[in-house]
C-alpha cells in the first residue's frame, strides 16, 4: 500500500475491494470500476466522512505498468500530459499537451491533465533555504538551490535537493521556468538577489518573491526602477517582504510562513492584504 485517498477513512475497503478481486472475483484483469463513498449520511458517518459529503473514484485495478512508466518519464522531463481513460473498454491513452485542462469525468471518459511538476529555485543557500526546502519537497516541490558561494554551497545538507553553482541570473535564464515554478531569492546580497529577480520576472513562474524588511524590499523596488529600468507596473508581482505574518522570528518559522505565502499562490489564493507582512506589520503599528 502507498499513499491515501481520504488519510484514513476509505482505505481498508478500497484494500479489501482489490484483494478481493485479485482473489478471483475477476476485476483484477477487467474494467475499471466506479465507487462512491459517502452517498447517505449513514455511508458517510460508516466511513468517517462529514456527513452529506461523497467521495468518487474511479479503480484501474490493473493499469499497464508501460504507460505509467511513459507517464512519469515525461513529467520528469517536464512535459505537460493527458490522460484519457474510457471505463467501457479501458482504452488508455497519453499525450503531451500545451494547454491545461480541467479534470473531468462524466461517467463515461475520464481526463486528467498531469504535471509539469511543480518546481522550487531558491537563490542563496542559507539557513532558511534549507528549512523552507524540506518543507518544500514535503509538499511535492522538486528543489534546487543556487549559490555561487563555495562557503555556503558546499555546507548544504538537505537531501533530495540539487545545488547548483553558477550566477543566480544566469540560472533563472536557464532554468526552463514554467507556470509551474517559483523563484525565491533568501541570499540577502543585493548582487545575487537583484539579477536573478530581474530574470524571474520576466518568465510564467507563478510565484516570484525575496526575503528582507520592509525597508530593504522598498529598497530593491527602487533600485530595480532607478538602476534597471523597471517600472511600477513590470514588479508588480514581485512578492517582498515574503511570507503570511505569523509573527515568525526564527528560520524555521519564517520558513512556514513563506511556504504559506507560495502554496496559496500555487493553488489560486487570494490572500486577504492584512495577513501579509508588509501590511499586517503596519496595522499593528497604528
């Protein structure tokens, strides 16, 4: 068994559903199947759902092993994919795509647009960058932090997370940004932080932001506009200081902080402007 469907409450039938059918009762080898968890309020308070609330899966109890292979060669290479499965022949197809799509299923056809995954570049390899990288691939990041300073490069312990050496511009420049990547400068040296926010601002990364006071983020505004010919307009996406306020003091909190600040912009969130910092640190001085 890996993972979760509902982080607890359906996994020992969908355990006993296909045991059961590698039993003999047939399903292992057939077609997928349609179940529905939660559909009563009986069935949901049974299987620890919210009462009134369902669940809805489709079962491959035996897809082929090739495709997937395909499948995760491709998102490893940063492919966009779709997936379409049609339940009444369990015809299987996969595809590269350029455009994202909503996932959907109408009983018959189900699609699903798959990856790229999502990515993190940290500029500046830190304490915080190595907290906010193991949260980050908890949550599914691919990492990569970047520093061109041996001293700070070659202390580096987090596992799982490519370090890379070069300048932080010509990194970002390289870097294949997509939609589905952010770029988060910690370095706190202007000449690291600045040129690699200037190249990440002009991809699809869906998040670009840099750590520092409130002072220092009007700062490098200024220093971008006046010495770089940016605009208002052209950093106006350009998060700083980073992060939900929580009041965090030490790496490690500002690290939760930040990786809120990212996953709400990842999945679409419009924070509220008093949780971030800038703004909510001005309220609490009135």
């Amino acid at each position: 068994m890996s993972g979760s469907v509902s982080g607890g409450c359906i996994e020992d039938d969908l355990i006993y559903r296909y045991t059961s059918a590698c039993e003999g009762i047939g399903l292992a080898d057939g077609l997928p199947e349609i179940v529905r968890y939660g559909i009563s309020a009986d069935e949901a308070h049974r299987f620890g759902l919210p009462c009134g609330g369902t669940v809805e899966l489709v079962l491959e109890f035996n897809p082929s092993h090739q495709l997937l292979d395909q499948l995760l060669e491709r998102l490893d290479a940063g492919k966009l994919m779709r997936r379409r499965v049609v339940l009444e022949n369990n015809e299987v197809t996969l595809e590269c795509t350029d455009t994202p799509e909503q996932f959907s299923f109408d009983g018959r056809c189900l699609v699903n647009t798959l990856g790229p995954g999502y990515r993190m570049l940290l500029i500046g390899a830190g304490a915080l960058a190595e907290y906010l990288s193991t949260m980050a691939l908890f949550n599914g990041f691919k990492v990569s932090v970047c520093d061109p300073r041996p001293e700070y490069i070659e202390a580096w312990t987090v596992p799982g997370v490519e370090r890379v050496t070069g300048m932080p511009d010509d990194v970002v420049r390289d870097f294949s940004v997509d939609v589905r990547t952010c770029i988060v400068a910690l370095s706190h040296d202007p000449k690291l932080d600045d040129l690699a926010l200037l190249e990440a601002l002009q991809s699809s990364a869906f998040y670009v932001g840099a750590i520092g006071s409130r002072r220092n983020s009007r700062l490098r505004r200024e220093r971008l506009i006046i010495h770089f010919g940016e605009t208002p307009d052209s950093i106006a996406r350009l998060h700083g200081p980073i992060g939900v306020y929580i009041g965090s003091k030490t790496p490690a909190e500002i690290a939760v902080s930040v990786t809120a600040h990212v996953l709400a912009a990842k999945n679409g969130v419009t924070l509220p402007d008093e949780l971030t910092v800038a703004n909510a640190k001005a309220l609490r001085e009135q």
